[in-house]
C-alpha cells in the first residue's frame, strides 16, 4: 500500500534528531521531489570555484528528482543560457513534447554605476514559459521550494515566463536593484 | 487517467510510491458549482451547481442532484449548502451533495450499494438523516467504506474556518474512509496551475470576488481581501438595469413560457405563460432566472475596457455606437448599447452602480469594493518589497472573469494605480482553465507521485483527531 504521509524529512534526517523538529516546522507543503547531489556539488563549484558561469536545472522524466539539465563557464555568451531555457522542452505523459519549465542558477556580473567596481550576484531564475502546459507549470511551481533550499548561497530570486523576462538588461536591473551601469 | 500498467521490473515499493496509479479524487465546492473528478484529468468530470434540488413531502425530503429531472413543482426548492462567504453552512446537504457526485458518479458500481450517509454515524440531529438519495439504503459491511481507495484532495477558501476544515477531513475519513486526505487553499492551486508560485490571485467567482497574494506557494494571510462585487452581485445588477429600464423589462425564466410570438423590438411581449395551480417556489424560480441573467451576462455584458471611467464622454460615445439585441425567452427583445457596459461597471468604480433592487443598503458597492480597490488594500497587506512582484505576477482567474473586456480593464486600472511598476496579467485562455482554475490545480497536484507523502494519513488521522488539519494544511 502506499506510504502516505511519510514526509521526506523524517528520512533524510534520521540521523539528528533536533534537525527533525526544525525542518519539519519550517516545511511547507510542497517541498517534495529529492534533489540529486550532483546539482549540490555543480553548484559548490559555480560559487567557489567558479568552474561554472551557469547551471540549468531539470526534473528527471518521473518529475521525482531534480538533475542538472546543462552547464555552461563564463566563456559561453548569455545569449547561449538564454536561448537554452527558451528551447527547453517538456514531455507530457502522453509522449507529446512541447515547451519546458527550468530552474536555473546564473553567477551574474555587473559593474556599479557609481563607478565602484564590479559586482557579482548567484541569481536564482524560475523559468516557467506562459505557454509552456499547465502539467510542467505546475510541477516546476510546486517543486522549487526543494532546490531553493538545497542550494545555499543564492544572493536573488526571480521568477520569469516569457522571453522578455529573460533579457539580460531585465536581469541586471532586478538583480542590481537599479544600482548597475 | 490513463492507467499504465506498470513494467514488471519496476515494481512500486512501500518505501515510496512514485507512479501516477493512484487513483485520487478531486473535489473543489464553490457557490455556483461544485466541481469533482479524477486527479491527473484535465478538467473535473462532474460539475453540478451547488444549488441542490429539494423536493419537500410531507413525510420526508428528497434531494436531487445535478441537472436532471429538474421541473416547477409546488415543494420543490433549490437550496444552497455553501453560504455567501464560498464556505459550507449546511454540512448534511453538503455531505450527501459530495458523496452523489464524489462516490455514485465517480465510484465504480458495486453489488451491495456503498451509500451510507455520513451523518447517520454521529448523533441523529436532522430528521432529514435517514433519507438518501431516494434508493434503498443497505447497510454496509464495516471496514468497507466508499472510497477506502481513493485519496481525497479538497479545496477551500483562504478564510475557511478551523471547525469547517476538521469537519471536512472527519467526513472524508470517517464516514468515507478515505485513505489519505488533503486540503488546498484554492489561490495557491491557481498559481501553481500558472506556473508560478509567487503570485497575485485576482479570483472573481460567483458570490466573492477576492485578491490574495501567494508568496512560495504560501497564502499570505495579511493580503487576503475580498468582497461581494462578484458574479452574482452582477446579476443584481442586471436586476437593477432592466427594472429601471423604459419600459421595464420583465424577469421571466424559460420554465414559465408556453409559446410566443416574434415582436418588434421594443415592443410588449406577445406570449402566452404557463399556468401553474401552485405557488413556484421562490429558489426555484430564482435559480431559473439565474440562467436568464447567466445567459445576457455571457452575450451582451462587456466591461469598457478603458481608459478612463465609463461615466462622462465614453458613456456618450458608445451612446452612438451599435449595441446588442438580446431576446427574452418571452420574445422581447431590445438593443442594449450603454447599459450593458454599465452593469459591469460598478466592478470598477462603485459611483457608477446601480442601487440594489428594493432600495436597501445591502447590496450596495462600498468604495473599498471593487476590484482595483481590492487589490491596492491586498498590497498594502504585504512587505513593500514584495509588491513589485506580485504586480509583475498577476494571475486572473473565476468564470466572472471571462466578461469581456475584463483583463483590459484590469491591465488599464492597475497601470494608471502603479505607474512605474511593471504589470503582467497572466491569464488561462481556454474557458475552461479559467473557470475551473482550482480544480485543475489539485488534479495535478494530486496525480503527482511524490505528493503523495505529504498527504494526510488515515493512520495520522487516527493518532491526532481532526485538528491535524490545522497543523498539516497550511
């Protein structure tokens, strides 16, 4: 039979037994699917090392595990990350494809417009396209909670779902909070 | 739901289970409709309004459900179970209305008929407790409750209250043994059904229209607003409209009329009514009239889609303008140019209504009413750095909301209230989406594999009482 009610932090954290009562006290109710530890390390390493200028997350086909979908380092152009969330795809239970949802993790630089020096901002990107189906909307929507947690580190977070939400102008003013050249 | 059969090296273990297999059941009452069917299904397989039938023997009552059978009868009203507020006020009706579309419709027939009425378990208060659905009732064999197989996830208002939710899950795992249950605060199933989890829910239904941000797929209780100014306050406004029209426009449901005969516009009807030799129930002739005015609010209403207010020169404008014939079922018919702008007004600018029929305070729009007065109060509820958000995230949904002209308005008004903001309106396309936007919501979410653990247990039920509800469905 199934096994309700089971919430995944009564397993994760068996072994501390104060983290149990914390967790699930700041639990919300849609923090579900299992994040796979390669997306953890990816991640350690687009903060510390800087191995990496981005990160694309995707739901695995089961939509129970959160994988890395793509990676790129700052030689790649943001032109190259933007056109991969727009060309992420989905596929429905059916088999269909069709637009895909992402999140996505993107080490942002700019330079202060008073003349400072440079910034840099781990931005958090929910990439959910309005024209995307309401399945993978929905999925992506209820799952982000898990990731976001996951990853430690994350300086902004915005939530796009169209192209325009996605220029890179768009993301400097919202990430710099107007502050950016 | 398509049911896949599983491959047999991927066996479902007790550990987790991810398939869609589960065959959960979704049910979302609303004060129009109540809306039920399988979670993972695009749209819910049951819809049927919330005003019931109830036919009034002198032994007894018999409810009839959905839209069959329904004729003028001498007893026979249509009471509501849920209560101006959307939340549920008669619990008996509510019960045997759920359990007709939820366990007769939806259930597959079984030899001995699972129909047990939930409230004959607990204390008989009604003397209406012992009839059902008008069939024989059998006593059932213990342990073999109607949906011992089937999750349940509800929905409910944002302002449900704690007694009301505890009575939803006892009903559920009690006298339906439902193996796990869940509620959902409808505004979170909307956004998340628009792909976003920080949203602005603008919700215009049938008794409430209501703004509620969502921020991480959390309600915001302070953002909570919500008024009257709904689907069925406009129907009074049509009311309004026709009573103080010249010459007045008579209410008569198609239930009433024998035959007709074409007339002029503008002209008396020239059509000869039933007569009936009992007094039609006043719900029952009200619920009829509802169609009526459901009918002119689809195919004449319009929202002037701004700028501007409607009152003053684009009222004279559209004065001038071709308008739109709409016929009676008794045969009048008449071309309405500014008033069917009007009517929808008041949504937007509470001078502009009209004043309820019988001349009373209730029913009137207050200023802090309408819609884009709703939403700045909703703001005003939340942490300054969030608005700029929601204001981009904007999710519309409710059937009242497919008016014409509605978004435009919607994008117009907020544009001329927050001018440097930058406002996006997300809104389904399909009618359906937007009239059943909750519904849809918890379809997904309740076919979805890994939900599952969140749900609430019977064996938690059991261990906690009703008050988990409180603790777990936030």
């Amino acid at each position: 039979m199934v096994a309700y009610g089971r919430h995944p932090c009564h397993r994760r954290n068996q072994a501390s037994k104060t983290n149990i009562t914390l967790t699930c006290r700041l639990s919300k109710p849609f923090y579900r699917a299992t994040v796979n530890q390669e997306c953890i390390t990816a991640f350690n390493d687009l903060k510390l090392s800087k191995k990496y200028k981005y990160i694309i997350f995707k739901l695995s086909d089961d939509n129970k595990e959160i994988v890395i979908d793509k990676t790129g380092d700052s030689s790649e152009d943001y032109e190259v990350f933007r056109e991969a969330l727009m060309n992420a795809t989905t596929k429905s239970r059916s088999g269909q494809v069709g637009k895909g949802p992402r999140y996505a993790v993107y080490d942002f630089e700019y330079q202060l417009a008073s003349g400072e020096g440079t910034r840099n901002k781990i931005t958090f990107i929910a990439w959910s396209p309005d024209d995307a189906g309401v399945m993978p909307k929905m999925i992506y929507a209820s799952s982000k909670e898990a990731l976001k947690r996951a990853l430690t580190g994350i300086a902004t977070e915005l939530q796009a779902n169209d192209a325009d939400d996605i220029e890179f102008e768009t993301i400097k003013k919202t990430v710099s909070k107007g502050t950016a050249a | 739901m398509a049911q896949q059969p599983l491959p047999s090296s991927v066996q479902p273990t007790t550990d987790m289970y991810g398939g869609d297999e589960v065959s959960a059941l979704v049910l979302d009452p609303g004060y129009s409709t109540t809306r039920a069917g399988y979670a993972g299904e695009d749209r819910p397989k049951q819809v049927v309004p919330s005003f019931y039938g109830k036919i009034n023997y002198d032994n007894g009552t018999r409810d009839i459900f959905g839209d069959e059978v329904i004729y003028p009868r001498a007893n026979f009203e249509r009471p509501n179970y849920m209560n101006r507020d959307s939340v549920v006020e008669d619990w008996d009706a509510a019960t045997r209305l759920w359990e007709h579309v939820l366990i007769k419709r939806l259930q597959p027939a079984r030899a001995t008929p699972a129909i047990r009425n939930g409230l004959n378990d607990r204390g008989k208060n009604d003397e209406n407790g012992d009839v059902d659905m008008g069939e024989g009732i059998e006593e059932q064999e213990e342990g073999e409750k109607p949906l011992a197989e089937s999750p349940l996830l509800v929905t409910e208002a944002p302002w449900n209250t704690t007694k009301n939710r505890e009575k939803a899950i006892e009903i559920a795992m009690e006298s339906w043994g439902a193996p796990a249950f869940w509620l959902n605060k409808t505004p979170v199933l909307a956004a998340f059904a628009a792909g976003k989890s920080t949203a602005l829910v603008v919700d215009v239904g049938c008794a409430n229209a209501s703004v509620v941000a969502v921020h991480d797929g959390m309600v915001l209780k302070r953002s909570i607003q919500r008024s009257p100014v709904a689907g069925s306050w406009l129907s009074g406004q049509i009311r309004s409209m026709w009573d103080s029209s010249d010459p007045k426009v008579e209410v008569v449901p198609t239930f009433m009329v024998e035959n007709k005969k074409p007339v002029e516009a503008g002209q008396p009807a020239e059509a000869r009514l039933k007569k009936f030799d009992f007094v039609v129930p006043e719900s029952f002739r009200a619920f009829e009239e509802e169609r009526l005015l459901t009918e002119f609010k689809e195919s004449v209403v319009e929202v002037w889609r701004g700028p501007g207010k409607f009152q003053g020169p684009n009222e004279d404008f559209v004065k001038s303008q071709v308008g739109r014939v709409f016929e009676m079922p008794d045969g009048y018919n008449q071309m309405w140019r500014e008033q069917r702008f009007k009517v929808a007004e008041g949504m937007w600018d509470e001078t502009a209504a009209y004043p309820p029929l019988g001349g009373g305070e209730e029913g009137r729009v207050q200023k802090g009413q309408t819609i884009p007065a709703l939403i700045k109060a909703s703001l005003e509820g939340v942490d300054a750095d969030l608005r700029a958000n929601l204001v981009g995230n904007i999710v519309v949904t409710g059937a009242s909301t497919l008016l014409n002209g509605f978004n435009d308005r919607l994008h117009m008004e907020l544009t001329a209230m927050y001018p440097g903001l930058r406002i996006k309106i997300h809104a389904a396309g399909l009618s359906s989406e937007r009239r059943f936007g909750a519904w849809i919501g918890g379809s997904i979410l309740a076919s979805l594999g890994t939900f599952h653990q969140m749900w609430i247990s019977k064996k938690e039920y059991e261990e906690n009482g009703a008050g988990i509800v409180e603790k777990r469905c936030k």
